[in-house]
C-alpha cells in the first residue's frame, strides 16, 4: 500500500506512509473500501461466513436492497478473487482468504 501511494521515492516517502493505516483492521478496511462497487457483495459474503457459494450470494444480492442480477454477482465476485482478499474453493464455492479479512468486512 505504501508503494502505491508513492513510498519509494525518496521525497514523498514520509508523506506516503502517514496515509497507510497503522492497524491491521484498519488496511483491511482501506482494501475493503478499494473494491468499489464489489464491496456490497464482500459484506454480504461475510454475513454468510468464511466459506460461501455463488449460488447463495446470488440469491441474497438478487433482493433488495442490492438488486444485482446474477452476472453482476459473478463480475464482482471475480473482482474480490483479483484482489487477493477471496480464493476460489471449486464447484461454485469460495472462501475469503482469511479470517480476518471476513472479520474485517
């Protein structure tokens, strides 16, 4: 997170890192917050628990207050697979990377 912020040059190394969050609860949030519009479904899935499938994701962000039709789940989901923060377990199913990462979201 430093790095992207500019850390690594020398000039606006101390200025970069003030804006990296000092928790670990507070980074997971800052990357929770980076998803965009694929955070609803990040919070949705932690509701679920570690593990989920898309199945069920689907079926609770179909309703309101959401309303995202199954393709949107699915590119969403595929956002929160790139990003490193959920790994996909097979057969329609995933699980957030870590227990913290669920905690967090």
């Amino acid at each position: 997170m430093a790095l992207g912020l500019g850390a690594g040059r020398l000039r606006s190394d101390i200025a970069a890192l003030h804006l990296v969050p000092s928790s670990l609860k507070d980074l997971l949030l800052a990357r929770l917050d980076g998803l965009g519009a694929a955070k609803p479904v990040a919070l949705v899935a932690a509701v679920v628990g570690r593990q989920f499938s898309l199945p069920l994701l689907t079926a609770l962000l179909e309703a309101e207050p959401f309303a995202l039709d199954a393709a949107t789940v699915a590119e969403h989901l595929a956002i929160l697979v790139g990003s490193g923060l959920v790994q996909p377990q097979g057969g329609g199913h995933y699980a957030f990377k870590h227990a913290l990462i669920r905690d967090a979201a």
